[in-house]
C-alpha cells in the first residue's frame, strides 16, 4: 500500500512521514485542536506496522525521532522505550482494522466540537455544501472514557462508514489515505462546530433545498467518496426523502 501526500502521488517513506507528523502536530497545536499533551496522530507503515506520535509529548514541539513504531497490538517495535506510545492508540488500530482504505488517523481535542457534543448539539447537520460533499454527515460517538479501550469500541461502527467522528465530551477522529489528508478534515471538522454554533447564536437556519442537496450528493458519489447506504442515510437526516 502506498502512502501519498495531497498534490503528489509518490509514496512518503518512513522519514518522510516522521517529518510530517511534526508539521501537523505544530499546525494542530496552533490552532488550538490540541493542548498540553493531548491528541496523536498515526500513519500505516505495512502489514502489521504503524508509525504513531509518543504519549506524554506536547504535539507541538515533538522531534521526528520521537515517533514510535509499534504492531497492530500496539506492542513498541522500535523507538525509544522512554517514548511510549500514545494512550490512545488503541483507537486508532481499530480504525485501522475496520478500514482497510485508510493509511493515516488523527486524533485531536477541537474546543468548538467537544462542547456541541457536551451540549447535545449534533454536527450530522445539512448546513454546508462542501462538508457534506467532502465528509458527509459528521457522526457522534457514544461517550467513553479517554485513553481506555472503551474508545475502540464506541468508534468501531462508526468508523467504517465515515472519516469524521467526534468523541463525545472527548474530540475527535478524522482518518484518510495521508496523515495530511486526515489533519485536513480535521480542520474541517472545527470549522463546521464553529459554524454550526454560530448559527444557534443567530437562532437561524436556513435548510439546503431538496435540489441543491441532490446535486451535491451526486458530486459526493462522482468523487468516490460514498459509503454504502449512506446517500439514503443522508437524505432521511436532511428530511428530503419523503416529498416527491
Ligand atoms: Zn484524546
């Protein structure tokens, strides 16, 4: 399996990838989706062999020699035992075994998102053209405790059938074929709580019409990106699947 980056198609090495996790980190870090110790990323090496940042690290200051290669039971196959990896870890080897698509996961602690979810507000919502075309409806996981193999299995479901979740009360997972892509709809994930929490600011909302969530979904299935069932699961949130 390759691993490619979003304007290239040559596969990112080891070291490459080493790299890239420290851009992201600083990037996640920055703005805010991260703070203290808190989220990791991962990317697939090979069969049975995962890069992952180590736990008890600041995202935003990390070396690429601090990142740890562990096994698909987060066993450390290399790397400094001092450095462990991330608690969390356990969450994203599950990703990875119910999407064997994916090549990257990352996990982070967006304010905006986590409060929603504390609120009871749910961001599978019909608002944004792009985040539906790009993400589909962005799903909320039962609550589980942080760093405990509970998160597993509240994404286990989840997970196959989409690439943005949030952990309720917790953050969130965005996975996809690149770390980069990953971090990516992370962003995405930010900006649709920061807008949805706007929007209940404004006491408005202004649905899509029937039309215009058609031709979207139709933009979605083009690209590739839909999940099986999940075009009638779409339209039944966005209330268009009763009137002609
Ligand atoms: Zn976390």
């Amino acid at each position: 399996m390759g691993y490619h980056t979003s304007t290239s198609s040559a596969p990112l090495s080891e070291h490459a990838l080493r790299e890239e996790f420290v851009r992201i980190g600083q990037l996640m870090h920055s703005r805010n989706y991260v703070t203290a110790t808190d989220g990791n990323i991962s990317a697939r090496l090979g069969k049975d062999r995962y890069l992952v940042t180590p736990s008890g690290q600041s995202k935003g200051f990390m070396r690429p020699e601090e990142m740890v290669v562990i096994d698909g039971e987060a066993r450390p196959l290399s790397g400094d035992w001092e450095l462990r990896p991330s608690s969390e870890i356990l969450l994203h080897l599950e990703a990875y075994r119910r999407r064997p698509d994916i090549g990257a996961v990352v996990h982070a602690h967006p304010p905006t998102a986590i409060a929603l979810s504390i609120a009871g507000v749910s961001l599978a919502r019909c608002q944004l053209p792009e985040v539906l075309v790009t993400l589909g409806l962005i799903a909320t996981t039962d609550y589980a405790t942080p760093a405990d193999p509970e998160g597993a299995v509240v994404i286990r479901d989840l997970i196959r059938c989409h690439d943005a979740l949030i952990l309720r009360r917790h953050g969130s997972v965005t996975v996809g074929a690149t770390p980069w892509e990953a971090y990516l709809r992370l962003e995405k994930v930010e900006n649709a709580a920061e807008i949805a929490f706007k929007l209940l600011l404004l006491g408005r909302e202004e649905p899509l019409s029937r039309a215009a969530l058609a031709k979207l979904l139709d933009k979605r299935e083009k690209m590739g990106l839909m999940k099986p069932g999940e075009r009638a699961a779409i339209e039944q949130t966005c209330g268009c699947d009763d009137t002609p």
